[in-house]
C-alpha cells in the first residue's frame, strides 16, 4: 500500500511542475478516480477548467448527482454530448472499435474545451489497472495517455497512473473527500457502452439503464464490489398470450479487491427473484433475466 501522505505530497508537486503557469483541464466522470485527480490538480494549480462530459452512456440520475456533488466547483462545465456520442456509435458492434470511437470522442470533447479555454494541459484519473490492461492488450481502456493520433494537448497528467482502486480510495480519504465519491462503486469511463453487446441502441441503453438501477438498489446491502446489468442479446419469452423476441438482461455481482480479479457473489435467491421480477416487470421489451456466476479469470468483470 502507498503512503498516502507521501504520495499526496510528491504527486501535487508533480502537477505543478508538468502545468506550471499553463491552463487546464481537469477530466471529471464523478468517480474516485477522476475526483482524487482533480482534487490533487486543486491542490496543485488551482481550480481551472474542471469538465464533465454527459455521454448518454451514464446511469440513471448520474449527471444530476454529479452536478449537486460537484456544485462547489463554481467553474465545472457539463457538456451535454449525448447526441455526438450516439451518432458516432451508429452501427459500431465491434468491442475494441466501440471503445476507440468513444475515447476518441471524449478527446473532441475535451479539445473543444481546451480552445475555448486556451488549456494545453488535461488531467485525468487513469489508473495502474487501465494501463495494465490497455498495455497488456486485454483491452484499451480511452483514458491511458489518450489516444496515438488525436491528441491535441501539450501533456496528459495522470497523477494516480500508478495507484490501484484500494490506494485511490485511501488517497481519497486523507483528501477528505466526501464518501460518496471515495466510497463510490467503480463505473467504467465508456459508461454502459460496454454493458450492451452489440451495437449501442437508444431501446437498449433505456433497457441497461433502468436494470443496472435496480441491480444497484436490491444488492446494495450485500455491500458487493461492483455490481449492474447487461443487456447481452435477444431470446424467446412469452408476455401475456404472445410468445415474444426479447431482450436478455445479465446480472452481475462480483466481490473484488482492486478490480483484477473478481468472485461472483453467492446472492441470496430471493435477492435474484425480486431482481428479476423488477427488471421484467418494469420493461415490456425484457424476456429473460439471468444471473452470471464466473470469476474474473475467466470472466472480466464488463461484458466488452
Ligand atoms: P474488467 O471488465 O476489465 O473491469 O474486468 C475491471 C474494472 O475496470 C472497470 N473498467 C473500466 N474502467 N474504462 C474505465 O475507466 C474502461 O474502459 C473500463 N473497462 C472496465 C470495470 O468497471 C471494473 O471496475
């Protein structure tokens, strides 16, 4: 485990260093990582530009939350990319594609607020585990050292690049950050893109929206790691007297320690029934509602 005190220290000079007197922009997705960033950036350098970037791809009642956490940031910009984000991942099926298309949009979105600002700089919270992975080619996470090519910033500071999960969230605590951001369930940066196999649809983001909410509401007490839906594909249901061609939602419930590996949760059955009933009861569209048991290994934790 770091020294959290140590490592607050060195990491705060070292932004100062890389930024200097330059301008920023300070990445926000709302979660530990990205908010332990843009604390040790306020530390640093100041507030700058501290920009929230509204995908489309967030959890229900995200943005609202992020901006009522947030309000003491005075200067925070919420960029409402809903509609750039769905376009660009129009008839996109491919994982590793989806991830590209969606990390290079963030980079847009962050260069048209680096002009209108005139900040060379952009901070964000990657951390040890996004680099593991993207280098390891596991997948590429968009927020590791942005992406070859379509980077139109000075520098990338990255001052949690080296720490896991755990160290983050002890890092977010001596900052005395407030628990619902130090405590915060992990969300991946490319939201619940990767939460829907196949091509990103307005019906299925609706259908994995609404089902992670329940997921979320139902298991919060067997205090789980991470947990959410996916809608993972189409089968046969029946719905009234109609046999119907419906969405099937997965489950998942994992506990882990820093998010490399991962056990299934051995979650009560009526837990899963009432889940099931919530998800299938709440959307028309939904004929199948499974539970997914793997580890990570062999699993990873997302579905793309
Ligand atoms: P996997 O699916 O790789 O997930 O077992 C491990 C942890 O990382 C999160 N995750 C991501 N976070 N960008 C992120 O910021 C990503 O592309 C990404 N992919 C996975 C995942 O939610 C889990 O906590």
């Amino acid at each position: 485990m770091v020294d959290v005190e140590e490592f607050i220290d060195e990491a705060t000079t070292e932004i100062s260093e890389a930024i200097g007197d330059a301008n920023a922009i300070i990445a926000l997705s709302g979660g530990v990582d990205s908010s332990v960033a843009a604390a040790l950036a306020y530390r640093a350098i100041g507030e700058h530009h501290p920009v929230y970037v509204d995908t489309g791809l967030m959890r229900k009642g995200e943005t609202d939350q992020i901006r009522e956490t947030f309000s003491f940031m005075e200067s925070l910009e919420v960029v409402e990319a809903q509609d750039r984000f769905l376009d660009a991942l129009a008839g996109v099926t491919d994982p590793e594609e989806k991830r590209h298309v969606i990390g290079e949009q963030f980079i847009r979105e962050f260069e048209r607020e680096a002009k209108e600002t005139d900040a060379e700089y952009l901070v964000q919270g990657t951390i040890y585990p996004d680099r593991i992975e993207s280098e390891g080619n596991i997948k590429s996470h968009h927020n590791v050292g942005g992406l070859p090519g379509v980077v139109d910033f000075d520098g990338i500071v990255e001052p949690v690049r080296d720490l896991y999960k755990d160290e983050v969230r002890a890092v977010a605590r001596a900052l005395d950050l407030e628990s619902v951001i130090s405590e915060r369930m992990p969300f991946p940066g490319p939201g619940l893109a990767v939460r829907i196999i196949g091509e990103v649809t307005e019906e299925k983001l609706e259908v994995a929206r609404d089902a992670c909410h329940v997921v979320e509401e139902e298991v919060a007490e067997h205090e789980p790691w991470q947990a959410f839906a996916a809608v993972i594909g189409k089968a046969t249901g029946v719905k009234g007297d109609n046999r119907v061609h419906g969405w099937v939602v997965s489950v998942r419930s994992v506990e882990s320690r820093d998010g490399m590996t991962a056990r299934a949760q051995n979650l009560p059955w009526e837990t899963l029934q009432r889940i099931q009933s919530r998800i299938t009861g709440q959307n028309d569209n939904v004929a199948r509602v499974v539970y997914d048991v793997t580890h990570k290994p062999p699993a990873t934790i997302e579905y793309e």
